[in-house]
C-alpha cells in the first residue's frame, strides 16, 4: 500500500522531510509521493508520519 496526496495539498513542504524512504518530492503544482518506494512508514514509525504532520489532512492511503 502507499499514501498519496490530493489536490488540497497547499504545498507546504512539511511532509517531505518527514519521509523515511524519501518518497515525497514537490510535483508541478502539489507535492507528491512515489507509490514505488511509499512503506506508509512500516517499519519506522507506528503511523505515516506525512498524515501527522500535513496542516491540511491533504494525505490519503491510496
């Protein structure tokens, strides 16, 4: 499974450090995350940390 980030996303850039596998990267418009590499933090954290940190909730399993 991966996360992803929807269009509500205000680019903010909280989540991309917040990534363990270093799977969030700014998009053209919005960031976005790379459903190849995205472990939604298994292994590392009990919960994906860009769902914690995103202001806007943007941030959906997908």
């Amino acid at each position: 499974m991966a996360m992803k980030i929807t269009e509500e996303c205000i680019s903010c850039g909280a989540c991309e450090p917040e990534c363990p596998t270093q799977s969030i990267a700014q998009g053209d418009t919005i960031y976005v995350i790379d459903a190849a590499t995205c472990v939604e933090c298994e292994g590392h954290f009990d919960s994906p940390q860009c769902v914690t940190v995103c202001p806007v909730e943007c941030i959906v399993k997908a």
